[in-house]
C-alpha cells in the first residue's frame, strides 16, 4: 500500500474504474478513531482530466461486524482540494472495509480498500501544543524578570560611570541613568 | 473554463490562527507606521507600509491560498510555495523595516515592560548580531536549501505535516535571515562595505543555480512520492521536476541578482558614502526636532535616514515649540554616547543602529525611548478612548444613548417573556431557549472580552425604574447591614443551582418568568430604596460581569487627574442640572477598575469639564493593584468581594462540568443507586460541593500553605480574600470557553425559532421554519483549541496576577514564589478541569438534536 500524502491524506487506492481513474485518500495518517476523511480524485481515464461534479458515495463496513455499516455522500464542499470530493466517516477504532461508488462506473466492481482504524490518541496528546505553549510562556517570563533583574545593576554601574566624570549630575537633574 | 483551474481557484483553505496572526501583525504595523509617519511623514513613507503588507499577503498565498492543496499534487506549485517563503516574503517584510512601526504599534505598557527588557538584552543582541550576519546567514540559507531538498527530508516534510510545518519554518528563517543583511532594514546600519553583497548574492545564486539545475535535468525522480499521486493535466512527474527546477532557477536567480542591480547602480552614484564608515555613533540616529506636545512619554524616535539631511529639519506641521536641543540630544539613541561614538560601527560588533535597537552589546544600558519606560505605566494618558471614536464616541456622549441601547433589548425581553408563556415548551423551538442561553450569555462575555460591561450600559431591567423615578423619587438608602456583596453571592449560587437543577435552559416558561421577577425585583427595589442599590447589592447578571470586567480591555475613568483637582462642583458624583450622578457612588477621581461599574455613563454625562472617558487599560491590572477605591475600598479587605470572586470562578467550571456526559451519567447513576426518581438530590449534592465545599477547602488550603511556606505577616483569611481575584482570569477563560462554545456552534438556531415566531403570527415575513438551522453544528477543530486557548491565556493571567499580588506581600521574588505556589497549584488544578471539560462529550442545549 502507498503510504503517499496528499492534500486528502494517504492515497489509500488507485487505479482504473472503467473508463475512470479513480484516487481516493484518507486523513489522518494513520487513520484512528474518531473522525476520518475519505477524500475522492476521479479523472478521465484516457486524458487523466479531473471531474470533480462526478457524485461519489463512501460506504464503509466493519470488517468483523458487518451490521455497523456507514454510508455517506463525498461532496467538494468538504474537501479543501476541489478537484477532489469528500466525506468525513465516524470509524471506530478496528478494521473497515470502504467501498467507493463512482456513479456512472456501471458494473464495473467499485474501488475498494480495507482500512485499519487505529485506537485515537488520548486528546491531551493530539491537542498537546495548545495546552503546552504557556510553558513556553512561562519560561519567557522567567527569562524576562531574570532580565529585569540584571537592569539594576546595569543601570547603577552606568550611574556610578556618569557620575565619576560628572559629579552629581543625575541627583541634580533628577532623573535615573536608565531614563535619560 | 478548465475543471482543474477552476478547481485551483476555488480551493482556499481555512487556517484561522494564519489569519488572525496576520491581521494581528498588519494591523500592530499599521498601527506603529501611521504613529511614526503622524511625527515624521518624510521619513516614513507609504512603499514601506505597501511593502510590510504585500510581504503578509505573500505570507498568506504562500500558506492558505490554492497553493496549499496544491502542493500536494505538483511539485512546481511546491516550488512556488518556496519561493514565495524564502525569496519574496522575507524581502517585503524587510523593506517595510518593520521593527519601529512594529514596536511602536504594540500597547505602550508591552513595550515598555515586556517587550523592552528582551529587546535591551546584549545577550539577545549579540545573538541576533552573530545570526543576521552573512557569514551565518549565508551557509544558514544554503543549509536549509540543500539540506531540505534531499530526498530523504523532502519526502519526510510530503508526508507528515508536522515536518512540513517545520521545513515551512526553516525556509521562512533561513530566508529572513539571509535578506536581513542585503536590505538592511532601517534602523540597521552596514557593518561592512557593500562590495562584499555582491560575493554573498552570487554565491547564493550560484547555489541556488546548482540545485535548480539538478532538478531541471535530472533523469530520475527525485521525490518518488509524487510518482504516487495522481497525475493531473498529462503533466509527467518527471516534466513535473523540471518545471520545478526551472521555477527555481529563473525567478531564484532574478530575486538574487536584481539586488545586485541596484546596489551596484547606488554605489557608482554614491561612490564611497555607501560604504560603512568610522562615523559617530550617534550621527546615524540623529533625532530631528519634535513638538513638546506630541512627546507621549515615549520620545517620538523619527530618525532620519542620513545625518546630513536629518539635521536641523523640523517636523512637517511642527509650527509649535521645539523640544529642548538637550532633550533631543542623540545619548539616548547611541550606544556608547557621543565620546565613544566612533567605535560604534567597529567590525566586530553590530551595526550602532542595531545594537541600539536590541539595547546595544556594550555593558552599558541606555534606553530605548521607542520602547518607552516600565515606571511610566499609569502615568500616561491612554492611548485609546472609545469616546474619542468618530461616530460612537458621539453617540455615546448623547444624553438618551443608554435609552437607545436599552429599548431595543427592553422589547426582546418583550418578546421572550410573550414566547416563553405563549410559545411552544421547548428550548431549542422557542425564544426565550434560544436568545437568553445561546446569544445573551455568548455575545455578554464576548463583549466583555472586547471592550467591557456592555450588557449592563444596555440593561433592559433599568428602564423601567428609571421611567418611573420621573414620578417618584425613592428616598430610603440601602440597609446598612446589606451593603456588601454576600446578598448576591447567594443569589448566585441559588441560581447556578436552579439552572442545573430545574434546567432552566430548556424551560422557556421558566425562563420568561425569571424575565418577569427580574423587572419587579429591579423595579421594586429601586422604587423603594435610592441609588443603583439593585444593580450594587442584588443583581446577579450585574455582579458577574462587575467581576469579570475587571479584565476588560476598557474603564470608565478619568482622562487628566489634574482637572479633577481644579474641579470645585463634582459633578460627576452630585450630578448636574442634566444628568445624575453615579448612582453607585463612585467618584471618579478615586475610581478604579470596572467593579461596580455599569457603564451608564451618567458620569460622563454630568462631567462640566469632558473629563471623563472610556480609555483603554491593560487587562487584569486592576487585579494586583489594591489602591482605595471609591464606592468598593480596598479589593484586600473585601471578604465579600472575595467569596464573590471565589464563586465566579468555581461556579464557571461546575456550570460547564454540568453539562458534560460523565458528570451527567454520574448524577443520574447516584440518583438510580439512591432510588430516586430525580437527579434533583445528586445536583444539589454536586453544586453544594463544587461551589461552596471545595472552594473552601481548596482556597482555605492555598492560603494556609501561603501564609506558612512564605511566612506572610498577613493572616489566612487575609491572604485568602488577596489572592482570590487571582483566580477571576481563570473563571472567566472558562465561562468564555463555555458560552463561547455553545454561541459559535448554535448561533444559527435563532432563525428557524424567529420564523416560527412569527409564523405563529401569521406572517410569512421570514418564511417557513428551516429547522435544520436549529441542530448544533459540529464543533470544528479550530473552535477546540479557541476554547484551550481561552484557557491557557486565563491561566498564565492568573498565575501573573497571583505572582504579582505575592510580590506586593513580600517584594523578594523567592518569597513571592513561595507565597505564590499554592496559589499556582490551585490555578494548575482548575485549569486540568477546564482542560478535561472541554474534551468531554457536551449535551448540545437549546438545540435540536442532528438527524441523519
């Protein structure tokens, strides 16, 4: 199997359908549970010209429990790519089978593919660098009060410089080296 | 038109956080540039702004227009993804020689407090200095260049994301870095002679040539992943490859060498002035002459761009007095001052104007007048009052403005009580389920987000009383005993319970009732007692957002203390012939922060003097601050305030918790174990635990941990009451991520109920009810991590506000961390809960329920 990504995914299939060229990719990679993106490139067998208006239907089937069928139309709407169609299958975690129905293919058998769903990763970890980054902030933080804390010392070091070669000066203007 | 052009051409994809970094960044340029050109239009002139922005826009084909997708499927519109990244983003970026405007466009207090500091580092500023030169910058780029187009790194970038994300980032750096010292954007200065660009520019085309032409002519396919996906269009993944090497090579060598045009052109006409000099520091930072009045307290840094023509030029407009020469003197500008200026532009250091703009690498600090000085936070006038707003400002000052606001929400109230009575009995078919629980709560605390306590400048449940207060003048005050907040806090949890407890949500009649007791409760009350005593001691709504406006964004208050002092009549207090004063007793002089605040601008109104305004205020300050405060004391001594605060915040989590599945599985699991044929008990059970058991237990625990590990002088309840309006950004993220939530995934339900609404009528005005629009739409992914983000920002400002409120306690930071530690593990703890709740399955309230 292509382990190919592209704009839908991974190219799951690919190959001749009649008189189509038919792609179709999943997303994510690899395909866990939860929501999983079908995506559908049928061209033109012999020019290899796109034709996206072509309705297609994903159906996907449980492999070891075959009453839990899905059944959803692949539309552009839901594909970003819209020389591709999409639809997005709720997979639970386990081994589907996905059946692609091209209209117009006629009796010729419809693409097909097996798709092993994986157990989705815990949320935290899928969303872990939005809940991370304040870390990053954190850290920034300690680095800028680290700083603040060294401008004192610069700042009186710059004070006592000025004021060996002008004597009093920054009491008599009375503003702060560091505000000059 | 061609399927697969006409395919390009439709296909944008939706990266929100691009877009609002983008907006953020242009609009923060846009802001810094018309500020900086406001004092100086010679010397900044708009091909920068156009060059910043087309170099966003660039940004923004680059990742989120038909490019994208496409990249995916051809190599050569890959290519031109690159391109675009290295050799023409990072250009315009620079020749918009952001980092003045982008300084000066950031809110005074960041610059000065947070962003200065870093900036003034000679650490930063050494290690900038050693990145952006070319003999870094240079094997940087060809590093990243050669190093991404191996095979191998291509194809790991073509099939993960996360690399692609990566690969994106390493061109985007190694390019702004490279044409960092070709373009030198202002305020940096030649650190060498300009004949050395001419090397540094062809050895990256050259390399650049190589690449391309091994692309172009390869017989062999690179990248075997494009030999997997389809082919669109007859083109061969081989003819593919080499149209990509020829994207790279002509347009690359182009991008590489007009530079070397034009700079070869502008050193024959200036000879020998365009190479670096030995010159005095601080002559490349002349600063011209500026009008006393347009010093904001930052100095207006409008540097020119060459000594000769910058000297002695006065400021287009600048007909008023001129700065003292001694306050335009160039030591804040130089590095080393005038005596030392002539090692500034020594060869082994940064460029002066850099080191000045990074705070220089020398041991001696000066400061950078653009970035302003953190001790002259609160001094400043702000910098933005909605009342100055053209258009609103002006209506805002109208006299019967508020009148305006209210009528409109005074006849949806109207509305919802006749449908909620009258109407069908379920929440997510009738108005008084949508309006009050989808859009009320979500545009409230949006709103708050925003600007400030707009809902309460707006209350629909004031007009009433303040019609009738035409006839009949209330002349009894407030009990003594109930002047504090405890009546509300109680009223609070009654109703946070009632809301879980009888779902209010999904009851229009009970809703509309609420409605009902709300007017006769406002109306009752104030008839009978003087002053704002609803809105201060009793309203719930009003108590919340008291609380939660004090992290808004803007305050009701005072634009020049000075003319208050002058001031003999107070009207802003006593009232005027026109306008009452505050009726809350706040006294603006001695206001701070939006507690108690309704934003009716009755003060504004009665000012004589147009003293008073909405300003701009850093967010949660007001939070750290305990200063008296007129009408509420001091925040510190405040018990009452405190428990308010404690509630707020506990209650958002348990008002979210409750709607999530576990928590509703595990209530009605207690109630079956229990053999009760209502959750009514486990509710009760729940609430009186999560608002009143645990905030005591875990509050009470952080301050005793407080007073004992830093050894505080105050006692627990005093350190407890302090520390508790810490805990309000946190409440708040939550409440925001909450209503947010259900606004952003259910906003549309108010149009299939506003038809039914009228249906019922008879009239066919808005059609039949759709309600298909009723049904939750599902949550996109973006929206999760808006509502994570919500939290993490609630976070960090609560940990800040609690860090700062340890350091007025102890002033040494390792004393302040001890103080505070307790405070952060609580904070850490709501946070994972806020976390957890949002990763829950959520009832999907007020809307219909999806079929199909």
């Amino acid at each position: 199997m292509s382990i190919a990504r592209a704009d839908g995914g991974t190219v799951r299939y690919s190959g001749r359908c009649g008189d189509r060229l038919i792609t179709v990719f999943t997303d994510p990679t690899p395909p866990r549970s939860g929501v999983v993106d079908v995506s559908v490139l049928v061209q033109e067998g012999d020019s290899g010209k796109p034709r996206p208006e072509i309705p297609v239907i994903v159906e996907a089937q449980r492999v070891d429990q075959p009453q839990k069928q899905i059944r959803a139309p692949a539309t552009t709407e839901a594909a970003t790519n819209k020389l591709l169609r999409a639809a997005q299958l709720d997979l639970a975690a386990g081994r589907w089978h996905v059946d692609i129905v091209v209209e117009g293919s006629g009796q010729v058998s419809p693409p097909e593919f097996d798709l092993d769903v994986a157990e989705g990763l815990p949320p935290w970890i899928q969303m872990g660098f939005w809940i991370g980054w304040p870390l990053a902030a954190i850290g920034l933080f300690v680095v800028h009060q680290f700083l603040v804390s060294q401008r004192p010392q610069v700042d009186s070091l710059a004070t006592s410089r000025k004021t060996l070669g002008r004597p009093n000066a920054c009491s008599q203007s009375g503003v702060p080296a560091n505000k000059i | 038109m061609n399927p697969t052009v006409d395919a390009f051409l439709r296909s944008w994809p939706f990266d929100p956080w691009l877009l609002v970094t983008l907006f953020a960044t242009g609009a923060i340029y846009l802001r810094g540039w018309l500020g900086l050109r406001h004092r100086d239009p010679w010397r900044w002139k708009p091909a920068e702004l156009i060059a910043f922005l087309g170099g966003l826009v660039a940004l923004f084909l680059a990742l989120a227009s038909p490019i994208e997708p496409f990249a995916a499927l051809f190599l050569q519109v890959h290519m031109v993804q690159h391109v675009l990244l290295m050799m023409v983003v990072p250009p315009l970026l620079w020749l918009g020689n952001p980092f003045f405007p982008l300084l000066r466009g950031l809110p005074q207090p960041i610059r000065a407090y947070w962003v200065g500091p870093i900036l003034r580092s000679p650490l930063v500023s050494r290690f900038f200095t050693w990145l952006s030169h070319p003999r870094v910058a240079l094997p940087l780029l060809v590093a990243a260049s050669w190093g991404w187009h191996l095979p191998a790194a291509y194809e790991l970038a073509l099939r993960s994301p996360g690399w692609h994300y990566v690969q994106h980032a390493c061109f985007l750096g190694a390019g702004l870095l490279f044409w960092y010292p070709v373009v030198r954007p202002y305020p940096s200065r030649p650190r060498w002679s300009l004949w050395l660009l001419f090397p540094y520019l062809i050895l990256a085309d050259v390399q650049n040539t190589v690449l391309s032409a091994l692309l172009t002519f390869s017989d062999r396919l690179l990248y075997p992943y494009y030999a997997e996906v389809p082919r669109i269009g007859g083109v061969s993944a081989l003819e593919d490859q080499s149209a990509a090497g020829v994207i790279m090579w002509v347009p690359g060598s182009l991008v590489y060498l007009a530079p070397l045009f034009v700079i070869g052109v502008r050193l024959l006409l200036d000879g020998d002035r365009a190479t670096p000099r030995r010159t005095v520091a601080w002559r490349a930072f002349r600063v011209p002459r500026a009008r006393v009045g347009d010093t904001d307290g930052t100095f207006p840094l409008t540097p020119s761009p060459s000594p000769a023509r910058g000297e002695g030029r006065k400021i287009p407009g600048g007909e008023g007095r001129e700065i003292p020469r001694e306050y335009s003197s160039p030591s804040p500008l130089s590095r080393r001052g005038r005596g030392v200026g002539g090692e500034g532009a020594s060869s082994d250091g940064p460029s002066i104007a850099h080191g000045q703009l990074l705070g220089g690498s020398s041991s001696r600090q000066v400061a950078l007048p653009i970035l302003g000085q953190p001790q002259q936070i609160g001094r400043r006038p702000a910098a933005f009052d909605a009342l100055r707003i053209p258009g609103l400002g002006r209506f805002l000052r109208w006299r019967h403005a508020r009148m305006t606001l209210q009528i409109p929400l005074m006849l949806l109230a109207g509305v919802i009580i006749y449908d909620g009575l009258c109407g069908p009995p379920v929440g997510a078919m009738n108005l008084a389920g949508v309006l009050p629980w989808i859009h009320w709560r979500g545009l409230v605390v949006i709103g708050m987000l925003a600007a400030g306590n707009v809902f309460c400048m707006a209350c629909p449940f004031m007009l009433p009383r303040a019609l009738a207060r035409r006839w009949h003048v209330a002349t009894r005050a407030w009990p003594t005993w109930l002047r504090n907040k405890w009546l509300s806090v109680l009223l609070l949890v009654i109703f946070l319970w009632a809301y879980e407890a009888f779902a209010l949500w999904d009851s229009p009649w009970a809703t509309a009732w609420i409605v009902l007791a709300y007017f006769a409760a406002a109306f009752a009350v104030d008839s009978f007692f003087h002053g704002a005593s609803f809105c201060k001691y009793v309203c719930p709504i009003g108590q919340f957002n008291f609380v939660q406006s004090l992290i808004s964004p803007l305050e009701i208050k005072v634009r020049e203390p000075a003319v208050c002092t002058s001031c003999k009549t107070k009207d802003c207090i006593r009232g005027s012939e026109t306008s009452p004063g505050c009726e809350l007793r706040l006294f603006q002089p001695r206001k701070s922060s939006n507690m108690d605040c309704t934003f009716c601008l009755d003060c504004v109104h009665a000012c004589p003097h147009d003293n008073i305004g909405i300003l701009g205020v850093p967010p949660g300050r007001e939070l750290w601050h305990d200063p008296f405060r007129s009408g509420v004391g001091h925040f510190g001594k405040r018990l009452d305030l405190a428990a308010l605060c404690v509630v707020l915040t506990f209650g958002a989590f348990a008002n979210a918790a409750g709607m999530t599945a576990p928590l509703v599985a595990w209530q009605n699991r207690i109630s079956l174990n229990c053999g009760l044929q209502s959750p009514l008990v486990a509710t009760t059970a729940f609430y009186f635990v999560a608002l009143i058991a645990i905030p005591l237990l875990f509050v009470g625990s952080a301050a005793f941990l407080s007073h004992r590990s830093a050894g505080l002088t105050q006692t627990c309840a005093e350190v407890a009451t302090r520390y508790s309006y810490a805990l309000v950004p946190l409440g708040f993220s939550m409440w925001l991520a909450h209503y947010s939530f259900h606004f952003l995934t259910s906003y549309a339900s108010v149009v299939p109920t506003t038809q039914r609404f009228f249906a019922d009528f008879g009239s066919a005005l808005f059609g039949s009810p759709k309600w298909s629009c009723a049904c939750c739409i599902p949550a996109a992914t973006w929206l999760l991590q808006l509502e994570i983000v919500f939290l993490d920002l609630g976070l960090l400002l609560s940990l800040y506000a609690g860090y700062r409120i340890a350091l007025s306690h102890t002033l040494r930071p390792a004393a302040a961390l001890k103080a505070v530690a307790p405070w952060a593990a609580l904070m850490l703890l709501l946070f994972g809960a806020g976390i957890w709740i949002v990763f829950q399955p959520m009832q999907m309230r007020g809307t219909l329920p999806m079929v199909g």
